[in-house]
C-alpha cells in the first residue's frame, strides 16, 4: 500500500500529465450545465488518488491567499481578462451575473442595474418541507457568497496541508473552483465533500464535474467514501441525461 506522502507525490506526476484534463473544456462559467462527457469525468475519476484524509492541525482561511487579483493562470478568459486590476471574486461576480451588471476595469467598481443580479443554481431543501426550496435571484453583490466547490477545508484535509502558499492561492483563485451562490445553500454545504453533500438542484452534475477538475488539477486526493460518492453521481447524472 502507498503511504500518503507517496501517494500526493503520484497524484501530482498524474495531475501534470492528465491528457484528458487537458482536453476537458471548463467552459466560461461554473453554474451551467456540464460541459464534458460522463466518460471524461470518469476517467478523470480514475487518475485521482484514493488516501485517507489528513487532519485539520494548522487549517486557517489565511492559508489560502485569496482574493487575489485577476491574474491569467486564474483561468478567466476572453473578455474577462482585461480586468486585471481587479479581485478573483469581482470577476467571478460579473462572469456569473445576470442581466445589466458592469465591473469598471480600471476602478472594480461593480454595478447593477435593473433587472441585473445572481442566480443561485444550487437550490438548497427546506428544512420545514424537505423539499427543493425555490431558487433564489440576487440583486445585492453584498449578498452573494463566492462559494469554493473544493472547500478550502477540503483540500487542506486532502494535500494542500503540505503544499506551499502560493499553491494554495491558485486553489483559492481558481475559476473554475469558484462561483456566485445564495448564502443559504452555501451553508448547508460547509466544508462537507461529497460522500455527504452534493447539490440538491440543478447545478449537481456541472459541481461534480468541476469538483472533479479541480481534485484533479491540484492533485488532491479522496477518501473512499467521496470516490465511491464521485462515481454514483457520475452513473446519476448519465441516467437523468445531464452529462454528454
């Protein structure tokens, strides 16, 4: 059996030269609907490494830079690069905004007009019901969460524990580890990974396969429980149609 350290040293010689990383487009926005083939979700499941996970000693957010400003190896692209002055989270603000909302590049002033806001894909179940709550649309910047789908505290426990800061920034920065969600399904999700949480809307099979991409892209292990949860989710969403 590998021992841990052995088996985060695997995962980064497998993290680096994943050919099917490399081909599988994230697309310009993580709330949407998947964008690759449950084949090349799965196979990505396969090159991830499976370790128990590690402990929470010496976890803090700080150890996580962020927000950084909008550098290239972030991953915002196309039109959103020239906003370089500005925050990871402002630009993942007007990447997942709807409507009339504007970010002034030179000064990251964030505008919405009317109509313009956020709406959350994750959904969250009422606790009273125990049903799907509706969706909400946000027009508050103030009230939206930037939500990581790799929660920090989740890669600490599964290898950024013993990466160096500047690893654990781009982790933090990632766009496509991050996306504008309602305040209330974020919460319900913690820091859970997703042998206990997936999203319970719409959003569930594009999480999975964006939780995968970035596990695999920082070489982050997963636990049995979380693999065996990866790949249930994976058959699920091929049977409901939501992956290629």
């Amino acid at each position: 059996m590998l021992s841990f350290a052995a088996a985060l040293g695997l995962a980064v010689v497998t993290a680096c030269s994943n050919p099917v990383l490399d081909k599988v487009n994230p697309g310009p926005g993580a709330a949407g609907a998947a964008t690759a083939s449950g084949k090349e979700v799965s196979d990505l499941i396969a090159t991830l490494v499976v370790a128990q996970e590690g402990p929470m000693t010496g976890y803090t957010r700080e150890e996580f830079p962020h927000w950084d400003t909008n550098k290239p190896e972030h991953g915002f692209t196309g039109d959103l690069a020239k906003y370089s002055k500005c925050t990871s989270r402002e630009v993942m603000m007007l990447r997942d905004a709807n409507g009339k909302v504007t970010l002034d590049a030179k000064t990251c002033d964030l505008k919405v007009a009317a109509g313009g806001g956020w709406q959350d894909h994750y959904g969250f179940i009422d606790k009273a019901t125990g049903k799907l709550g509706p969706y909400k649309f946000i027009t508050d910047p103030a009230k939206v969460d930037a939500e990581h789908i790799v929660p920090l505290a989740e890669a600490w426990r599964s290898g950024a524990a013993d990466r160096d800061k500047d690893t654990r920034r781009r982790i933090a920065n990632d766009s496509m580890n991050l996306v504008a969600a309602d305040p209330s399904a974020n919460r319900s999700k913690g820091d859970q990974d997703p042998a206990n949480y997936l999203p319970p809307g719409e959003f569930r099979c594009a999480y999975v396969e964006h939780y995968v991409k970035v596990k695999v892209k920082y070489a982050l292990t997963v636990d049995t429980a979380e693999h065996t949860a990866l790949r249930t989710a994976v058959d699920d969403c091929l049977r409901r149609g939501e992956f290629k």
